[in-house]
C-alpha cells in the first residue's frame, strides 16, 4: 500500500502536535503517527483506583490571561486550541526549602509581588532582583523576535533594539547574577527553579533560565483542568478538523532517504508513505540510531557531542486525607540539600546521594481534582547519569521502594507534613519506564543537556546550519529541538519546525 503526504509527523509529543497543526492549517496533506494508543507522549494522565493522576506536567508557564496574554497562550491562539481547553491558574510560583541554608522561601505569582517579596526575605535586594526582570524581559522579547523571523535574524536589528541580550548571550546564570549584584540568598531563591532545565548555573546559558523564570513570574501558570492530556486531545481535535490525518497504535519504523534527502516512511503494517518532509518528535539519537540506513556523518557526530540530560524518576500518591488534614500548604515545592547547584547536580548523578525532588499537590491549583477528602501529589527528581542502569533485575523494584521512601521521608521531615498512613494509591516510574513509554534513551526525559556550547542561544543561531547539514527534508520538534526541554519549549518548537516545513514545501513547489 502507497499512500502520498505532503509531510509526516512521526510522533504526538508536544512538538508533533504543535507542528502537525501548523502543517495542516498551511493547506498542506499531513500525517501525524503516533506507536501509542493515545496522544501526548508525556502530556497525559493515567487512572489508579479513584485517582486521576498527572503523567508530568507541574504547571504550564508563559500562558497568562486573554486580557495578558504569554506567548504560549498566543500560540494557541494561533493554533486554534485555546478555548477547547479549561484553564486553571496555579495559586503561587513556588516553596524552596534547603537544608545547608537553612533556606524556607514562598515565592508569589507577579514581577512586582516577587521582587517586595524578595526584600522582605533579603533587605537591600529589590535593586538587582528587579535588573534581573528587566534584563529577562529583553531576553524574552529577543527570542519572540526570533521566532517570528524563523531564526533567521537580522544582527544589526539585534544589537539595536536586544543589546543586553547579546552581551549576556554567552555568559552562565551565576557569572550574570554576580554582575547583576544580588545578594547570596536572594541568588539562592531566585535559582529554585534550576532543576526544571537540568544543568547546573555553572554550565547554564543565563538567557535560557532568565526566559524560563520570566515567564513564569510575569504572568503566573495555569494548569488544564483535565491534566495535561486535554490539551493533546484539543491538538488532535485540531488536527483532524482541518483536514490532517492522525493515526494512533502506528510506528514509523523507517525513514526513507535517497540522494535528494528524505523520500518516504514505512510504517509498521508495511505502509509505504511517499513524502519529501519529516518532521521528528523524538531524539535524533533514535532517529539517526534506529530510523535511517545511511544518516549524514556530520548529524550524527554532532548528535554524539551532545549530553543527554536528566533520567526521569516519578512518584504518584493518591491519600485518603485532604491537603488540610495532611499539612500540605503550598502548591509546588522544591526540596535541596544545598542550594549550590553544582554541588546538589553531583549529588544527583547516584541513586544513594540523590535527595533532590520537585513536589506538587494539585489540589492546591484545583480543589476538585479528586475525590472529596482526598489528595493527589506528584514527587519528581532527575538523575545526572545513568545510575540506573547498575541497578540489576532482581533489585529493580527494591530500588523503586528505596528511592519512593526517601521521598516521602524527606517532604514530611522538612515540610512537617504526614503522609505515611494515609496512602490509598501509590504509583512509581523509573528511568526505565520512561524509556519504555517514549522511547527515550536512557530514560531522559530532558533531551539534551543545556550545556555552554550547545544551550538556547546556539541552537536558535545554528538552526539552518543544523538543517543544512542534516537530511534534507527532515526536521526536528521535541525536547531534543532548537527551543530544548520543557512543556511550553516543545510546542514552540513544533511550531518552528512547522513552519519551517511549510516554507520549505511552497520554495520547493
């Protein structure tokens, strides 16, 4: 069987269905297939006894409001899936709790909040912590101005109107913070949401934590009332109503490619897809490694300098006792050792020193997510190597028991909570089941680590370098794209990829 697509999406990540929507609503014959039964990859959710419990999402950032729109909620503006989802907005930014400081910090929604917030912990920092909003909003701006040019900026525009931006391009999170002037525990709270990108302030570009941290200060975060896996339906709903075609329990087992850059896919079923355009929602690792007879040597040895970044371990507990009865008072947590982020990412290479985790109870966003009387809460941590993989099978599910219990010791020992007889559902994913579930190496669920050399900024500058020395006709949208890991970064992603595909289509004719 030989079917003709003007592009094929290969899997319904975020990115995917961000970039199938683009694709479609361009005119153009499209396919998106996806090897599991439902849609989303990470951005689902998934039923124990009573309890509906969040595949991943923590909270969505850079949404805001129809009267304050982020540039995500622009996005799906654009995209047509805004009003098919209900929003919930997330009480405040976030709890920082740190053994070594000594550090307990509650951090509000809003620039201005945060920063009378700031002094009210660090008296005398209000100055820096607002150079830093200031400085992060140009950030912000100067990647908007990039997307809607596709990359392709103009230099001189840049200096004239992002100079700030381009001076602090190159530099890391703690070498800007040190000129910026903040105090050491004002840094120290301000660094809370380090691990959401996974590398240490150290080896993080500055402008790819100052635009993550913008955006979820500046208008807050919401959350889709049905968990993340609305808003894939809303994108698959999407896709079909204008025209595009979606097919679920389908592999992409091969990408076809000749002398002219991609041909075709053949699908599991022996389904022969004549396209010239690809658009990948999975790692490059598994595309070149797994996908391609004969990939170019340049893509594949500039896929094997990246690092792979944070290996997923996750938690779900469903409790018989409202947050109230509990002791659970804030929506999110971040729980550290050291607020040193280089020092707590060394930590985090073993299973046995690993402590760190980033805590939700969702019942705080939205009262009714469960049953009355009850809680939903999410305990997440990453691992910096593939300690995992030491583990043998006989101590699989010890090693999940161990590292679930220190969890759970750990949030009642520095929140005051109690949680141990109160647990009715428990559910536990390990590196290994993210690796079965998506297809991940090694379980990453962080795609490639925004190391100095290869952070936001020079993926958003090599983005037609990268194309040119890749496959023709191929294209990347996931954690593993130009925009890296992260909820909002993949669906703009997808959104470049696709709209990078509709122009390559309409030059080739």
């Amino acid at each position: 069987m030989k079917v003709k697509y003007d592009a094929v999406v290969i899997g319904s990540g975020n990115g995917g269905l961000a970039a199938a929507v683009r694709l479609a609503q361009a005119g153009m014959k499209t396919l998106l297939v996806e090897k599991h039964n439902l849609p989303g990859g990470f951005a689902t959710s998934f039923r124990r006894g009573r309890f509906e419990f969040e595949a991943s999402l923590h909270e969505l950032n850079d949404f805001g409001t129809a009267e304050n729109a982020g540039d995500l909620r622009v996005l799906f503006d654009e995209l047509g899936v805004t009003d098919k989802i209900e929003w919930l907005p997330i009480p405040d930014a976030y709890r920082v709790i740190s053994r070594a400081e000594k550090l307990d910090a509650t951090m509000p929604f809003g620039v201005e909040a945060f920063i009378r917030k700031m002094e009210g912990y660090v008296p005398g920092s209000a100055k820096a912590t607002r150079r830093f909003f200031d400085l992060a909003e140009e950030v912000r701006l100067a990647q908007a101005y990039s997307n809607s040019v596709n990359g392709k900026t103009d230099s001189k525009y840049m200096v004239e109107h992002f100079g700030n931006f381009v001076r602090c391009g190159s530099y890391s999170v703690n070498e800007v913070f040190k000129v910026i002037g903040l105090p050491k525990k004002a840094k120290d709270i301000l660094s809370a949401y380090w691990c959401y990108l996974g590398a240490d302030l150290d080896d993080m570009s500055f402008v790819h934590y100052a635009s993550m941290v913008n955006r979820y200060i500046l208008r807050g975060a919401m959350m889709p009332k049905s968990r993340s896996h609305e808003m894939s339906l809303a994108f698959v709903e999407r896709i079909l109503g204008l025209g595009g075609d979606v097919l679920m329990n389908t592999e992409a087992v091969k990408i076809v490619t000749g002398k002219d850059g991609v041909e075709g896919v053949i699908l599991d079923d022996g389904t022969q897809i004549e396209t010239r355009h690809v658009v990948a929602n999975c790692s490059p690792h598994v595309v070149y490694g797994k996908l391609m007879d004969a990939p170019p040597e340049r893509a594949v040895r500039a896929t094997n300098a990246r690092k792979l970044s944070g290996r997923g371990f996750c938690m779900f507990l469903g409790l018989d006792a409202s947050p109230d009865e509990l002791g659970i008072v804030n929506h999110n947590y971040f729980l550290y050792d050291t607020m040193d982020s280089v020092a707590q990412y060394e930590k985090m290479r073993t299973i046995k020193d690993n402590d760190v985790q980033a805590t939700v109870c969702l019942n705080r966003a939205d009262p009714g997510c469960s049953p009355k009387g009850t809680t939903m809460m999410y305990f997440t941590t990453l691992y910096m190597s593939d300690d995992w993989a030491n583990v043998s099978p006989q101590d699989y599910f010890r090693t999940k028991d161990y590292v679930a219990n220190k969890m759970i010791d750990r949030f009642e020992q520095d929140t005051g909570a109690k949680l141990r007889g109160h647990i009715e559902e428990i559910s536990v994913a390990t590196p290994m089941t993210y690796a079965r579930y998506c297809g991940h190496p090694q379980g990453v669920i962080y795609g490639y680590e925004s190391q100095y050399w290869d952070g936001l900024m020079p993926r958003l500058q090599m983005m037609n370098e990268d194309y040119e020395n890749g496959v023709r006709g191929l294209r990347f949208a996931s954690g593993y794209a130009m925009r890296l890991s992260g909820y909002s970064s993949a669906y703009h992603a997808g959104d470049i990829a696709g709209r990078q595909t509709v122009g390559d289509i309409k030059r080739e004719g």
